[in-house]
C-alpha cells in the first residue's frame, strides 16, 4: 500500500479524537492534509468544532473543508491539536518541519491540552536523526553568521525565486546535527541568537497514529 493512503488511514483514525464543541489545531504538511479532509467529512455530517491553523496552506483547505476558522492569536487554549512528522521514535521525540511551519505548529502544540501525531509506517523510527534533517527557522537579517554558526551540515531550504520564506517571512536551514541527545541540540539551538525555532518537538506529542500495511495502530507517551 503506498505511503499517501497510508497517511489518509492515519488521518482518518486521529480525526475520531475530534469531539463536539472542541476547539482544534490543524497542522500542516501532505499527512495533515488528510486528517484535515477527514475532520471536514464529519463537520459535514453534523460534527461542531472550531479550529486554527498552522499555516495559511492549512488554513485555506480547513476552509474549503467547511471547518470554522478562527485566529490563533485570539485563542489562549485548544483541546486538541493533530499534526503529522518527519519522524518519531519510541520516546516520543520527534523531529517536524518538512511543510515549513514547525515554529507555529510548535506554539500551537503548547497551547494544547493534547497532540496527536498521524505518520506513516515508515517515519517510525528507532532514533530519531536517522533520515530526517532538523529544519531551524532562522532570522533572515542573520542568515550568513547562522549558517557558519549552524555548521557544514546546515543547508538554507531553496524557494522557488531565492531562499524557502515561512509564513512568519523568515527563512529555513535545514541541519544535519548529532542527536545522540536530543535534549541537548535543543537546548543548543534554543540558544543560538537569531534561531527563531526548530523542529525538534521532545515533550509535546502526547499519542501517535502509525498506518502501515492498511493497518492504524495508536500508541499513547505512557504506554
């Protein structure tokens, strides 16, 4: 089964998290794409929620979907937020930011009473670090001294007419950093001047949904 169905089965089964009158955040990317289209089949079908958005792109699909929008800036607290990852490994770290808006999904995420993550099977992973780079949002005005600052692993994500720009209008380094402890490169960046954010996300997802196979299985951090 190929991976894109993979994550509608994912985003499918998270979306049963939603409950009436809840107040929902929408993450961003190709995985959360899904969940979104499936939380809009049963707005629907009679389902009551409103939602905020990481990004405009989620934004504008939540909207075609029928979900109410509301602007996160307005809304101190959600119930619950579903987003996807680059990867996630057994400890719950996971590493976001393919769709170039980890700095708000992270806000996003701390502001929720819970995260659920969809992936597919193979963003599972035993570590993580092993594929995916750490994207670090950065602030334009420093680019150069950043990336001499990030090191000879740090790439500045291409756009289509010069640099990647977020929807903050800042730009992204995609790293290759040593993760044998997560907490530390975090804390590292964290605090680099101008590093506006990362995808290192080690606290915040609290269940994950894995398609693999045509089959959804649901882990929670206690388990």
């Amino acid at each position: 089964m190929d991976a894109d169905t993979e994550k509608a089965r994912a985003g499918a089964a998270a979306a049963q998290e939603v409950q009436d009158g809840m107040l929902v955040g929408l993450g961003t990317g190709s995985t959360a794409a899904h969940a979104i289209a499936a939380i809009g089949a049963r707005v629907a079908a009679g389902l009551r929620i409103r939602a905020v958005a990481t990004s405009r792109a989620s934004e504008a699909l939540a909207r075609r979907a029928g979900i109410a929008m509301l602007d996160f800036a307005d809304v101190p607290r959600l119930d619950l937020t579903i987003d996807g990852a680059d990867e996630i490994d057994p400890r719950f770290f996971a590493i976001k930011g393919g769709g170039g808006a980890m700095l708000r999904e992270k806000v996003v995420a701390a502001a929720s009473d819970r995260m659920v993550v969809i992936a597919d099977g193979g963003k599972r992973v035993a570590a993580i670090g092993a594929g995916a780079p750490v994207p670090v949002e950065i602030l334009p005005f420093a680019r150069a001294s950043l990336l001499a600052r990030l090191g000879e692993g740090a790439v500045l994500r291409p756009g289509r007419d010069g640099p990647y720009v977020t929807d903050n209008g800042n730009n992204i380094v995609d790293c290759r950093i040593g993760l044998q402890n997560p907490r530390e490169s975090a804390a590292w960046l964290d605090g680099i001047a101008g590093v506006l954010g990362h995808g290192l996300f080690l606290d915040e997802v609290d269940a994950a949904y894995f398609a693999q196979d045509g089959t959804v299985s649901r882990l929670e951090r206690l388990d």
